[in-house]
C-alpha cells in the first residue's frame, strides 16, 4: 500500500461511521491552536492533577475514533483467547470488576504508576499504531498520534535550532489526562506490562489486575517476605518504562481493612465505611438547610458542582455495588426523592 494515501484512515471512518471528514481531522491533528484547556484538581494523597480538557469538537472526534479503538483492543484479546487484566474504561468492566478478582486473600499489594499518562510520549504512541493489531503505515499513525496527544507549543527558538542542527524536543508531546481516547491507548500500550505482570502472578500464585495506574497483586502466601517477587515487579515496570510512586504502595493484610480500587475486598466487595457516611452527610445537609444553602456552599468547596447530581452518582454507585435491593441503598434513596421533591415543588412555586 502506498504510504502517502489516506486510504487507511478513510476505512476507519467508513466502517465505524464517524461523521467527521478528513480535512476536519487533519486540521485538529496538525493545525488546531488551544486544542486543550488545562486545569488542575486536588489529589485525594495531596498535591495537584493536571487535567486535559480537549476543546468541543476534538472531543467529539476523539470520543468518535475511541469506539474504533474499543472494538480493536477486545478483538484483539478474543482471537488470543486471553482474558486481558486490564479493567479500566472497558465494556462491561469497572473498578468493582477489578475489586472483585481480590475478594478473600490474605494479602493485598497496591502499586501506583508515577505521572502515568503524560509518562506515556507521542512517539510510542506513533509506534505502537504501526504495530499489532493496527499496522497502520507511517501516514495514517502520524496523524492518529498527533490527534491523541498533546502536542507543547513550540518555542520561536525552535526554528533557529533547526538551522543549527539541533533535533527538534518533542518530550512534551504525550497521552493528554482528560482526553477521552487516553484510557483505551494507555490500555494498548500496556500491554507487554500486563502480559509480564500477569506471568509473574501465576508463577507466584498471585492474582494481578490493573486499573489505568493502580496495579494490584493478592495472594494466600506470604509473598511481603520474598526479595526476588518485588525485584520482578519493579524491573518489569522500568523495563515498560514507567516508574513507580512508592509515596502510594501500600500491604494489605487480612486482619486490616483492604482497599482496591477503592473498595473493601476483604470478605466480598463493598464500600468503605467513609463512603456511607460523605453521602449521609450531603443527604443531611440538604434535609436540614434546604437546597439553596447546601448547593451553595457545596459548589464553593467542589467546582460549582450541584450536590443532587453527586447525591445521585453516589447512590448510582453504591446501587451498582451493592445491588438494587440493599437496605443501606434503598433507605438512601428513599431520602434522595423527598429532597429532590421538595427542591422541584420549590421550583415550581417561584416559576
């Protein structure tokens, strides 16, 4: 196939029904200026993230191609007949999924991956789409890559190191947090960690997910006490070329409370107990000062955020969790539609 046609990128446009042209496209890989908003939320271990927020229409692409790159990365395990460890932002996974493959164990070992998606540059992300399952030919990755990454704007002084022969820096093009296709790449790119990781569990008799950059390893044997499990683990990570956060690392044993992401999974999975009680304190803080007072101090600690649409994600989840029928679920709820009818009856009188 000849390298300078786009005959591979009209394809995936075609077969997956993406209603954007190819000029469009090219326009947000290689000339769009501000392509991201980039803003930073607190970290729940302290210290700042910094969040990618892609502008509307690159965000419409990127959730676009993203259903591509979704069927590529399940079809790709299907014919191996390999059931992937990852289960971060994928069909029919979720952290309960990744909680659930600790239940019961002895031990739990929570490993943290360091700067995980900017860690991630656009150069491996341009070779990883010429390899397997892809093999896209020079063109077609180069625009795929430069349309999932950030790209740092350049320095005017780049044009003058060109005339001097120096090599254009392009370390701070990477995998965007924020960007809505990052997830499913990063799935891609970790995969040689997984596949490594995944064999280092079994010859141990350890059981390994990963969810994007929280990795966790359980077993019934004692593993804390042998050098060459951990010496494994960290050389497999460096040699994938990620580092670990060891300010994160944690070992977790059977006569304490263990967490994965974050759920308890120390007899079946559940909720922590500061769950239950953030969300009793919300659904309090609306039945006693009314909504307007609660909202209104509730949007100055989190972003303007509403309270009844957090009141009601967190019940979403504790709903997925621990099912439709539990007591704990059913009585929360039950307080959620009396304040959420009391605030609509209030609305309707002011209307």
């Amino acid at each position: 196939m000849d390298s300078s046609d786009n005959s591979e990128i009209l394809s995936i446009l075609k077969e997956y029904e993406i209603p954007f042209s190819l000029s469009l496209i090219q326009y947000w890989a290689f000339f769009a200026k501000d392509k991201y908003n980039i803003f930073k939320i607190p970290k729940r271990s302290g210290g700042f993230r910094e969040i990618y927020a892609p502008h509307k229409k690159l965000k419409e692409i990127l959730q676009a191609f993203n259903k591509f790159f979704q069927a590529k990365y399940n079809s790709f395990y299907t014919d191996k007949c390999f059931i992937s460890p990852a289960h971060g932002f994928m069909l029919g996974r979720s952290v309960a999924t990744n909680a659930k493959e600790h239940e019961h164990k002895k031990y739990v070992l929570n490993i943290d991956l360091e700067n995980f998606f900017p860690s991630i540059a656009q150069a491996r992300v341009w070779k990883m789409l010429q390899c397997k399952p892809f093999y896209f030919n020079v063109r077609t990755a180069n625009l795929l890559a430069c349309l999932l990454c950030y790209q740092t704007p350049q320095n005017p002084n780049d044009i003058k190191n060109l005339f001097l022969g120096k090599k254009y820096d392009n370390s701070g093009n990477f995998l965007p947090q924020g960007a809505p296709t990052s997830p499913m790449i990063s799935n891609f790119i970790c995969r040689k960690l997984d596949f490594k990781l995944g064999k280092l569990a079994r010859e141990f008799e350890a059981s390994y997910t990963r969810y994007a950059d929280d990795i966790t390893f359980s077993f019934y044997n004692n593993l804390c006490q042998n050098d060459e499990f951990f010496k494994s683990i960290k050389q497999i990570i460096e040699e994938e070329n990620f580092k670990i956060n060891y300010k994160k690392v944690r070992i977790q044993n059977y006569k304490m409370s263990q967490v994965v992401t974050g759920l308890v999974v120390n007899e079946k999975i559940n909720v922590t107990r500061k769950f239950i009680k953030d969300l009793r304190a919300l659904i309090y803080m609306v039945e006693n000062y009314g909504f307007d007072s609660a909202n209104s101090y509730f949007a100055d600690l989190n972003e303007n955020k509403n309270i009844l649409n957090v009141i009601k994600g967190k019940l979403n989840y504790l709903k997925m969790i621990k099912g439709a029928n539990n007591n704990t679920y059913l009585k929360l709820f039950d307080r959620y539609l009396n304040i959420k009818k009391n605030f609509e009856q209030q609305n309707n009188c002011y209307s």
